[in-house]
C-alpha cells in the first residue's frame, strides 16, 4: 500500500521596482536607543524629533534601511547592534495610531528578516518606521565567571557529592 501526497502552496511572484523608472516616496523613520518611541509622541500630527528622512522604493529592504541608519548613526555601527522595526500607521476611522512589529536584524549576521521588505510587510506611504537599537551586550569582567567544577580550589563532581 503507497500512499501519494502532493502539496501546492500558491506563492505571489515579487513584485520588482524598476528603480531607474519608479519615483521612490519619503520614508520618515525615527529611530530611538534600546525601545521605540511612546505611541503618544505620535499623536494630533505630531511625531518624536529624532527623524531621519530618506527616499526610498516598496521593495526596500529592512537590511538596506539597516545600512541606511548605521551610515548616518554612529552608535549603530559596532557588530551585533540590533535594529528593532516597527510601522506606525493611523487607524482606519480614528485618530488613534497603532506600532506593529516587523522585524530584527542584526549589524553584522544574516537574519531571516533581512529579505523582508516594506510591501511584505504591508507598509503604506504615509507610515512611519520606527526603529529601536540595541546595542551589542559586551560581557563584564568585572565579576568572575563561575565555574562549572564548583568553588574554586575543590574539584567537584556532581555524581560522588554526598546529601
């Protein structure tokens, strides 16, 4: 007895700017050390000062905005900094603003959010991009490492200790 299973998954082609021939639009991101900016900096029109405007395509990716902020943000450059997305958009019949996460990436590796870009995520002209960096955790040496034999100068054996 043989048993046959074929799986179709129905994918969209990408959609390619033609770069040369597409005027691109103004993207405004605001990009904020370790959390996003608070949702009510956005609020009656307003928007947080820490902007950063550039032109851009929808087939922009959120590594190339990566690279972007880090030319022009110098504590965004060391290897391992984070970049945390978000898009922040009106809602549709208030004037109400809502964040909604759309990927990591990290200076320095590949991430599968690299690839994503603005019209995967379902971005619109006239939202914001917000950006959370994180910088890279560097380990202390101020306080020594324990080892895992136990307390230093015994060798410790977790199979012969006595209870």
């Amino acid at each position: 007895m043989q048993s046959h299973v074929i799986s179709e998954v129905d994918s969209k082609p990408e959609k390619v700017v033609n770069r040369e021939k597409v005027c691109p639009f103004l993207l405004r991101i605001f990009v904020v050390s370790v959390r996003h900016n608070p949702i009510q900096e956005y609020k009656n029109g307003n928007a947080p000062r820490n902007e950063l405007q550039i032109y851009t395509w929808m087939d922009c990716t959120l590594r190339e905005l990566m690279m972007l902020i880090r030319d022009v943000n110098a504590e965004s450059r060391p290897r391992g900094t984070s970049f945390d997305f978000s898009i922040v958009s009106p809602e549709r019949f208030s004037s109400r603003m809502n964040i909604r996460p759309i990927g990591i990436t990290i200076n320095g590796s590949r991430n599968v959010d690299d690839t994503k870009t603005l019209a995967d995520c379902k971005f619109e002209i006239g939202d914001f991009i917000d950006v959370a960096i994180t910088p890279p955790r560097i380990p202390s040496r101020d306080f020594p490492r324990r080892s895992i034999e136990g307390p230093p100068g015994r060798r410790f054996d977790r199979d012969r200790r006595r209870f």
